[in-house]
C-alpha cells in the first residue's frame, strides 16, 4: 500500500535478499540515478519510505513555486516538459514533472517502505533493515537529502501555550492562521515567501531577520539566474569556491517565483507596514526581545543584492553585450530605531511560524562516515566506505547539486563510480544472489 508518511509500525520481515545497488530513497535525487544505472544495465533497488513526490506534495504551502526557472529544471535525458521555459512551475506542476520522470525512468521502486538501519558486516556488505524486510547490498546510495527534521530552537518552549505555533513545513495559506498578528522567525527562502503569502493576503505580519542573502530577480533584460548560468556561476564547485567546504553552510539567497518573478526586499515590506526585527534573543512567555542588528543585517542583505548586479555589470562590459541599463538600487525604508522588544499580547500576536529551516538526520547509518555535527564526508557523493555513497545534498558538489539544475550530473558521477566497482566485481566472479 502507498502510503503519505512512514508507516506506523514495521510489518513483519517479509524476506531477506540480496540486490547489488539499493538506493535509500525515491525522489528526484535517487530516481536520477536510477536512470543511469538502468542505463548502464546495473541491477538495483529502491525503497522509498512516502510517496514520490511526497515533500514537494504535503510539504509545501499552496502558493509555492521554483525560484529559479523552469529551464533549469533538467532532470537526466529528461528537461522541462511545459510551454514556458522562463517561468516558474507551481507546486502541483512540479509533483507532475517529477512524477513524469518517474514514470519515464520506470524504476524498480517499493513505496512505503520506510529503511530504519544501514550497516556494514564484517564482508564489507551492507546489511539493511527496512519495513519490507531485511537487504543485503553490494553498495548503497543514501539519496534521502538533508532536510529531514524541522529545526525549532528551544526558546519555542518558553512562548505562551496559548499561541499557536507551526514550522514553515506545515504552513499551507493565511486560512489556516487563527485570527490576528502573526510573528515569522527567520528570513531564508521559506520565511520570506510565507511572509509575502500572509502580507498579500491582507494579514499584519512581524518578522525577525535572519542572515540570509538576497538576489536580485531581473537584470539589465534577463533573469539574474540566467546572467549567472551564463557566467558559469552554477558550475563552481566546492573545490573552486573561495569557502571550499565552508559554502555548504551558508544560506540561499532569497527571491521568490510567484507572479512570473520578482525580488523580495524586507525593506518594501516594512514600507508598506509589515514590523521587522533583528535576530530573535529572549523569549520569557509573551515578552520578546531581539539583537539590534536589523539595520547590520538589511545592510548585508544588500551588499550581496548590490554585488551580483555589479557581477553582471562586469560580465556585460567585459563581453561588450548590448543590455539596458538600470538604475542603482534604492532602498525604499531604512531603519531608523532599532526595535529591540515585543509584548506579543499588547501586538495581538496569536501565531508563531518558524521559518529556521532543517536539520539532517543520517542516525539510520550505522557506519564511521560522519564528522562531529553529523554530516557525511565525501568526494562529490563518494565517501571514503567503499560502495557508500550520498546524493542530493546541497552543494554535494557545485550550487546546483540538491536543485533540479545539477542533480543529472551528481547522479552521473555516483552512478559512474558505483558502475567501476560492479564491474570490477562481475569479472571477478563475485556471486550475486538475487532477490526474486
């Protein structure tokens, strides 16, 4: 039975087989790989513990859409299906295109199937635990991404129990949102669009920054993304990147794709009367207070706006490309007294959203792979197990990696590796007990 979430509880053990690739997990990231080892006639499993498509399905707002273009999105042999390459695929016409790969790449997926423990014995096999049974594997592809448990800050502990709270997760429209103000912690990409979503809806919204960048949307006649696909910007890697490893932890610039696209500066909003706060400090029940450093964190914000447009001023004079000239950004409100406290009862805030992203969580991997914050080592998805392997993580490799613009390229990579030890180990002779 497909199921939406993890089953509730493990059915007893099924079988227990054998298969030379089993990839963890059914989404765009694992079924890319699917589609090179099919390709390259590699037997191999998947077991994906939802739904496809689940995540951009139940765990999305109503209104969401792709910030970056549909022209990006180029999944392996399979590129945007739609009429309007330039656009921005909303949330049902995403689960459709990922749902169409699917079908394309005709894996062989077991849906519902929740994998509880990945292990290595003594023979150098991977032994896995899953709701379906128990596995052997020659290699294993974790392609479960990172974003796994919403990461709430303790301090939610301390707000009233009277206010409603939710993660940007399990926020879908305005209706949803009891009657009366509404505080959003965090300004990375989840935050600000759910901040546009409730501001446009016509509902008095509070937001305390974060240390998100911003972009800007259209430049000098063209999308900024495409100026820096053009400039060769989305095939950095980490290993080119100034920050080297360092780049996996900053946050993603936000701008949004609702409406055909455009920028969105906190500095409009609170124009136009939304409140905006620095970083959340204290919570002591309904009394807040935040750092003051609202006006130091709208400056940054700016700097990186103001330096990508000046990246593509230089792109255009240096290639002597005829574009239009644009006018130097200015901001429409500047901060004038730092607000360093809130009363959430006297502002009739009833609702707290945190917009404070995700935490990984690769506790089902019972193997020394891991640094001390959990993430995974690796080389592009490679890790220093053999037959071990993570994809869909970002910056795996290059800032499309994670996104539907450089997944097809991790997915090679990986497959390619995992294809050299299947083949080193066909001509060996090595036994391969197939499940039936």
């Amino acid at each position: 039975m497909i199921v939406e979430g993890a089953p509730d509880k493990a059915p007893a053990q099924q079988f227990k087989g054998h298969v030379p690739v089993l990839i963890v997990g059914g989404g765009q990231a694992g079924l890319s790989v699917s589609y090179h080892l099919k390709q390259a006639g590699i037997e191999h499993v998947l077991l994906e513990k939802n739904r496809i498509g689940f995540s951009w399905r139940s765990e999305r707002w109503d209104s969401f859409c792709l910030v970056t273009p549909n022209w990006q999105c180029a999944l392996p042999d399979f590129p945007y299906q739609g009429t309007d390459p330039d656009g921005f695929m909303l949330k049902d016409q995403i689960v459709d295109y990922v749902e169409a790969f699917a079908k394309k790449v005709d894996a062989p997926i077991h849906e519902g199937v929740a994998v509880t423990a990945v292990r290595r014995n003594e023979d150098g096999l991977f032994e896995i635990e899953s709701t379906m049974g128990a596995w052997t594997a020659d290699q294993v592809v974790m392609a479960i991404s990172g974003y796994h448990h919403p990461s709430i800050p303790r301090q939610a502990e301390r707000l009233p129990l009277a206010t409603k709270q939710l993660h940007s997760r399990d926020y879908k429209n305005s209706a949803q949102i009891p009657k009366g103000e509404i505080l959003i912690i965090g300004t990375g990409q989840s935050g600000c669009q759910i901040a546009e979503d409730l501001h446009l809806a016509g509902r008095k919204v509070h937001i305390a920054v974060g240390s998100a960048p911003r972009s800007p949307r259209f430049y000098r006649g063209k999308d900024a993304i495409k100026w820096l696909d053009e400039m060769g910007y989305y095939k950095t890697t980490v290993a080119t990147h100034p920050l080297k490893e360092k780049v996996r932890k900053k946050a993603n610039h936000y701008l949004t794709g609702r409406e055909g696209g455009r920028e969105i500066d906190l500095r409009r909003f609170a124009a136009e009367g939304m409140k905006v706060y620095g970083h959340l400090e204290t919570v002591d029940g309904p009394a807040l207070t935040f750092k003051p450093d609202l006006a130091k964190m709208l400056e940054s914000a700016d700097r990186t706006y103001n330096g990508i447009r000046a990246m593509i001023d230089d792109y255009i004079a240096e290639h002597g490309i005829e574009a239009p000239a644009e006018p130097a950004y200015v901001p429409p409100w500047t901060v004038t007294t730092e607000p360093t406290a809130l009363d959430l009862d006297a502002a009739n805030i009833k609702t707290v959203i945190w917009g404070t992203g995700f935490r990984a969580d690769f506790s089902m991997v019972d193997i020394p792979v891991f640094d001390g914050k959990g993430y995974p080592g690796h080389v592009r998805g490679v890790t220093p197990v053999p037959g071990l392997y993570f994809i869909g993580l970002g910056w795996l490799w290059t800032w499309g990696s994670g996104r539907f613009s450089g997944i097809a390229e991790d997915a090679r990579h990986i497959s390619a590796t995992i294809g050299t030890r299947y083949w080193a180990a066909d001509l060996a002779g090595a036994p391969r007990t197939r499940v039936a």
